[in-house]
C-alpha cells in the first residue's frame, strides 16, 4: 500500500470513528443536560475537567513520544512498549494519590469529593489505553484503533443512559466513564498481542530516561494544549457561580466534541513526518506533504466554522433545550474560534518531527499563559463570554508562532494566500444558509450537504487544487483494494 492510500485509509477510519463517535458524544452531553440540574452539570463539567488535568499531569505527552519511536523502530516493539506500559503504571498511581491529596481541599460534598476520585481512574485508565493504541498508530493500523474507539463512545452513550434511567445522576455519570475506559484499554491490548508482539512489561531505568526525556518537551506542550481546553471551566469556577459555569459547558462540550475531529485527522500524519524529518533527502517531501496537509485543514475548517456559527441557535435548541438560549453567543464565538484551533493541529506533530519540541512547549505555554491571562481579564467583564474571547485569541496567536517558526526553519507557506479562497466560497454559501436558517431540520441537512457540494465546486472554479493535488488525491482514494488484500491475505503483521 502506498503512504497516499495509508493516509487516505487513515484519515477515513478516524473520520468515520470520529464523526460517529463524535455524534454519540455529543448525544451523552445532551443527555446529561437536559437531565440534570443546571448546577449539577456544572459539578460534573468541574470533576471532569479537575480529573482530566492530572492524567494530562500524569501523561506527559509519553504516548506522542512512544508512537514516534515505534514508528521508527517496529522490530522492537515487544521492549519498547513493555518498558513504557510499566512506566506509565508508575505515573498513573502518582496521578491519583495527587488526586486523593487535593480532593479533601475542594468546597464540596463528600459524595461529590469520592466523585471525583472516581472520575480520576476512569480518565487515568485512558493513560493506558493511549499507551497500547500508541502501537496501533505507530503501525499505521488506524482502522483498528478507529474501531475501538468507536465502540468505546457507543457504550459511554449506552452507560450514560442507562445511568440517568436508573436515577443514579452523577454516580451513574462518572461510572459511565469509568467502565467503557477499562473496557477500551482491554480491546487496545488484545489487538496489540494479536497483531504484533507480547509487550514485555519490565522495569528499564535506561528506557524511562529516554522516554521521559524525549517526551517532557513534547508531552509537556501536549499537557499544555489539552490542560487549556479544561482551564476555562476551572477559572470560571473559581470566579462566578455553578449556573454561569453551566450556561458556559453546554456550549462547550457540544465544541469540545468537534475538536476531536481535526486531532484524530492530523495523527495519520506523524508517522510520515517522522521518517521524511529523519531523512536528509526527504525535505523537499515534508515541504510538499506540510503544504497540503494545512491546505486540507483549512478547506475543511472553513464550512465547518461557518455551519457552525450559523446554526448556533438552532443547536442550543435541538441539543440543549430553551434553557441554554441564553448562551447563544457563547454558542456563535465558539464556532468562529474553532477554525484557528482546527486549522493549527498539525502544527504540532511537524515541530515534533523536527526535534523543535522545547519550541512548541515554550510557545504552548505562552499560549497557555494568555489564555489565562485573558480568562481573568474578561471573565469578571463578560462572564461566560470571556473565556470564548480568550479561546479565540490565544489560538490564533499560537497558530501565527507556529506557522512563522517553521517558515523560518525552510518551511514556509502562504496560509494568507491560501484562505481567501475557502472564505470568499464560504462566505457564498453562509448568506444563503443564512437565509434559510429557521427552516424545519428536514429542509437544513439536505440544503447543507448541498451547500458543501456548491463550496467543493467553487474551490475547483477558484484554481485551489493544483494538477498535483488532484492525482495524489485519486492515487489516495484507491486504498479500498491494496486494504482488503491486506486483510485477506494475512500479510506479516510488522512493516
């Protein structure tokens, strides 16, 4: 299989996990919503937030590192992994006796206290699950992972539900974590040993060196970026009430679902911009496959965006009922936001490659710093408002860091040129959208998928693709027949 069909095969199995999966996330968060009080969905939004924190502490972004390595390194797999998992073992019990040191501190319930001891396993068991799906990645089985995942938020949704039936609230919540994590860490093993090699678990002190520190910088800046999409629900509840934190989550959570869709895009990518760095002759490929990675981000962040701040309304609507009108333009600053942060995920991956990890975690903590700075800044002036300002600017900041350290490193590209086209054909099918948008539902899906038909043609009529683009994109699609004999010819398991 060619690395154009990979990619493309990739890039398919994690949108179509992604998109599914994303849709049933989405289906829990509306379901907790509209089933819970507007005070208890800001506890939850806070547990949460507080649990994912340490296990971004715990990670230190060890998985990025460790797809990175095995990447490049198959034939040792069995060792590379086994001493990673171990370690990973060590870092998960730490990050949960810092939960159980912080939990008595916290200004609330008991029942709410042992919550989020809870919810600290459920999120830390992800830990061990990116340590085995690291190997999945590395291997460019994607597919495998995809489809794990995609399991994996059909039983969160099955949980949450049941959960809310049975009128067990936010214990029936937090177990709904809890139980699908465990389960997905199980599958991501088994698929692991069958397709590769039995990780040899074992204690390397030479082996955690070098994974902690290659990982530090990296993971660090990983930790950063993901610590800033939980940093807002923190600060907000430190500085208002649990009903302007819950007016602020539901708009939230419904982008945080989205999010996950540019993050699992970009992964298919590192492996590849692993090798080409590593390879003296390969920049003039890392040029041309960074051109038209970003092209690709911003083509489809565009429609997306506008979609998005369109039909904000009707989403509070349809999604999380009348109660949430009030933040509709929470709703509509989240989806402009949302084109800088989808535009910026390969970013990070590149720098990765290009052993510029010290960079990306300076300029992610400059990011982070702003963010923070500016949720202090406008939280007490705007309320819920003034975290969605300081997601937007912080985003657009770091991506204009990003972009100019790597011109600077040989890497240009004309991200300015390259956005008037996908604007100006948004901007044509966003007035008509607009016109129709308190149509019925019915009349908005078609009219959507059409207008994302008329924005593909007007991209063609604009000259966006050039005659390279075109071929690669067809050689890409002809992955289906390269997969299947893969499959059904049982091929050594190991490229």
């Amino acid at each position: 299989m060619k690395q154009s069909q990979r990619i493309v095969k990739n890039v398919l199995a994690g949108g179509v996990a992604v998109g599914v999966g994303g849709l049933l996330q989405l289906a829990a968060v509306v379901m907790v919503a509209r089933s819970v009080s507007v005070k208890d969905f800001g506890i939850y939004s806070f547990i949460l937030a507080f649990a994912v924190f340490v296990q971004l502490l715990a990670d230190t972004g060890l998985s990025n590192i460790l797809m990175r390595e095995l990447a490049k390194k198959p034939e040792q797999l069995a060792e590379i992994l086994g001493a990673a998992l171990s370690l990973i073992w060590i870092l998960s019990i730490a990050g949960e006796l810092l939960i159980l040191l912080i939990v008595p501190f916290l200004r609330f319930s008991l029942e709410v206290k042992l919550l989020t001891l809870a919810m600290g396993v459920a999120t830390l068991s992800l830990f061990h699950c990116a340590g085995y799906g690291s190997a999945l990645r590395s291997q460019e089985d994607n597919e495998l992972h995809a489809l794990g995942f995609l399991v994996h938020k059909i039983l969160f949704c099955g949980f949450i539900f049941l959960g809310l039936k049975l009128g067990l609230a936010l214990v029936g919540i937090v177990f709904a974590h809890l139980i699908p994590n465990v389960l997905l860490c199980f599958y991501y093993r088994w698929m692991v040993v069958r397709r590769y090699a039995v990780p040899k678990i074992r204690i390397d002190l030479s082996m955690w060196k070098y994974l902690l520190t290659n990982s530090i910088p990296v993971g660090g800046a990983t930790m950063v970026r993901l610590l800033a999409q939980q940093i807002d629900v923190m600060i907000l509840s430190w500085l208002t009430d649990l009903r302007t934190v819950g007016l602020f989550s539901g708009p939230y959570r419904i982008s945080m679902a989205l999010r996950f869709i540019p993050q699992t895009l970009a992964i298919p990518l590192y492996p590849m911009y692993s090798r080409l760095a590593a390879d003296p002759e390969g920049k003039k490929e890392l040029q041309s496959s960074y051109e038209r990675s970003i092209k690709f981000f911003v083509l489809a962040g565009f429609p997306v965006a506008t979609i998005f701040l369109i039909f904000s309304s009707k989403l509070i609507t349809l999604l999380l009922g009348n109660k949430y009108q009030e933040a509709l333009p929470a709703m509509q600053l989240l989806g402009v936001a949302f084109l800088p942060f989808f535009v910026s995920s390969p970013f990070p991956f590149l720098l990765t490659a290009l052993d510029k990890q010290r960079f990306l975690m300076v300029s992610s903590l400059f990011s982070l710093g702003l963010r923070i700075g500016l949720n202090f800044a406008l939280i007490p002036l705007y309320g819920y408002l003034g975290p969605c300002i300081a997601f937007f600017a912080s985003e657009t900041v770091t991506l204009i860091i990003w972009a100019n350290k790597l011109s600077r490193l040989g890497f240009s590209i004309g991200i300015v040129k390259m956005i008037w086209r996908p604007l100006v054909a948004c901007g044509c099918i966003g007035i008509a959208l607009y016109c129709i948008r308190d149509a019925a539902l019915i009349w908005l899906v078609p009219a959507t998928l059409l207008g994302l038909v008329v924005y593909s043609l007007l991209l063609l009529l604009f000259g966006m693709f050039s005659e390279s683009d075109l071929k690669l994109a067809k050689e890409g699609l002809g992955f289906a027949k390269p997969f299947l004999a893969k499959w059904t010819g049982h091929p050594a398991p190991l490229k």
